[in-house]
C-alpha cells in the first residue's frame, strides 16, 4: 500500500499533535457536511414555498460553510499564531495577489450587514439587473431583467456579479415592498402632437386598471409607512409633464400595481390608449376647432 512513498525522506515524521490536528479537521468537515445534507433534505420535505424553500437551502449552505471555516480556524489556531511572524512578508503578498477575492468577502458582509436585497429581489447594479437567485461569499447570481431599465421581461441570460462590486457601486432595490409598489414609466410625445388628449387618456386607463384593489394599495402603503417610519406618497395614479428637450413633450406615468405585474400593466395601458385614440397633430387641430365652435354656439 505504502510502495510508492519511496520519494518521502527517510526522516519524515508526522509528529502526535499534527495528526490530531488532521484527525480533527476531517471530523469537523465530516460532521458538516453531513448536517448540511440533513439539513437540506429537511426543507425540501417541509418547506412548500419554492420561494422560500430555495433561500432557506442558500442560506444554510452559506451559514455550514462559515461554520467549518470558524471550526478550522479554531482548531488550527496554536499554529497559524505560531507561524504568523514567519509568514508576514507571505501574507502581504497573499493580499495583494488576492484583492480581488478580499473585496469580494468584503463586500457581502457589506450587503448581509446592510440587508440590501435577498433572493427574489429584483436589483440594480450599474448596467446590471435582475432578480436574485443565488448568493455565495464571492458572488451573486442574478437573472438579467431588461433590456435596459424600463422593461420587466427576463431575457434567459443569467448573469453571475462579484461581491466586490458591492463595496464601490450603489444597489438599486426595486423590490422594498413584498405584495404592492409603484411603477413609473414615459411616454414621449412631440410638442405639436395631441398629448392633452393622451395625458387624459393614460390617467383615465390607469385609474380603470387600479380600481379593483387601489384601496388594498392604500391601507398597505399606510401599513409599511408606520412599520418604517415614512411618510408614503399617494397611491393615487397620476400622469405627470416634463420636458426633457425643446419641441418634445414626456408624460410620466405612475401608478400603483401588483408585485409581478409591472409590465403587464403597463403593456395593457398603452394597448388600449393607442388603440382607442389619435394623437396626431390633426386630431388636436379638430379638437381645437371643435371646441371653438361649440364656444361660438354657446355665446350664440
């Protein structure tokens, strides 16, 4: 069995104390691994949700895997400040050889200690966005949401983000609320277009869209403002004016809606305002006539 360790030196010994600490080691790996199958097996029995059955697995993987490295740590640590002084121009160079891992660790103690997002959320994080998938110490995995940023249609690409991004980039969030949020979106218009028609058309639709549980909005928004201690804005939709450039007029739409049904929504609102009306610059000179002409007839 031991025929091909002839290369080892005639006065190599592993002393006592060594090999207990191995034996320790692979124990406590042992031991962890088998908690973390016992573990996973039990939610997969117990926990319907698909939701949370999923964090729950990503969660205690994260948490068995901290543990066997507190273990080793624990179990190794006469040694490692034993050799700490020998090895300080090693470790130096271990840093700077392995920042990027470092800022990686950094920064999902960062989002765990700040609770930026969890999985389900739907984040943003310079170009990227996506909802959230999967977390590990290095890295998080999201599923691409887009494209762009107005458009809530998964795109089947998964995108895999260090955890280093973390530390240097603001996280967008756009899942604060769990049943009920609002959605904004524009639409641009020209100047000489018919866009006072188009501005009631939208709030009009928008209002018949958010009808049927613009109350449940209500008392749920009121809820979370007291839980967190804000002031929540209206939930009321509300079709807004800007204007980005001269000759071009944006309606901004807000409103409440559904969580999941953002584009829906949106998708539902523009098909009926643009399939029912006429926005041209004609239609608003016909307006325009006719109410002149009703004016006339009302002062006749």
């Amino acid at each position: 069995m031991f025929q091909n360790l002839d290369w080892l030196p005639d006065n190599f010994v592993i002393s006592d104390a060594v090999l207990s600490l191995i034996a320790n080691s692979v124990i406590l790996i042992v031991v962890v691994m088998v908690l973390r199958a016992l573990t996973a097996r039990f939610i997969l029995r117990t926990v319907q949700s698909p939701e949370l059955r999923g964090r729950w697995l990503v969660n205690s993987r994260n948490g068995f895997l901290l543990l066997m490295l507190l273990g080793l740590v624990m179990i190794w640590g006469e040694e490692l400040r034993t050799l700490a002084l020998s090895i300080v121009a090693i470790a130096v160079a271990f840093v700077v050889a392995t920042k990027e891992l470092i800022l990686c660790i950094t920064g999902s103690i960062l989002k765990s200690g700040s609770r930026s997002f969890v999985l389900g959320d739907r984040i943003q994080v310079k170009d990227l966005r996506g909802d959230v998938i999967d977390q590990t110490l290095l890295a998080t995995t999201i599923l691409e949401v887009g494209p762009g940023k107005h458009l809530h249609q998964r795109t089947g690409r998964r995108i895999v983000i260090p955890n280093a991004l973390f530390v240097s980039e603001p996280v967008v969030n756009e899942s604060f609320t769990t049943h009920y949020d609002f959605h904004v979106f524009t639409v641009p218009f020209k100047r000489e277009d018919n866009w006072q028609l188009a501005q009631a058309a939208l709030l009009e639709s928008a209002n018949r869209h958010c009808q049927p549980y613009l109350e449940l909005v209500r008392r749920y928004m009121s809820k979370i403002g007291n839980q967190r201690g804000l002031m929540m804005p209206t939930v009321e939709p509300r079709v807004t004016l800007q204007v980005p450039v001269a000759g071009e007029i944006h309606l901004t739409v807000r409103l409440p809606v559904k969580v999941g049904e953002r584009n829906f929504i949106e998708q539902n609102i523009l098909n009926e305002v643009f399939s029912q009306n006429d926005f041209s610059p004609e239609s608003r000179r016909k307006q325009a006539a006719a109410t002149a002409t009703s004016a006339n007839a009302s002062a006749d």
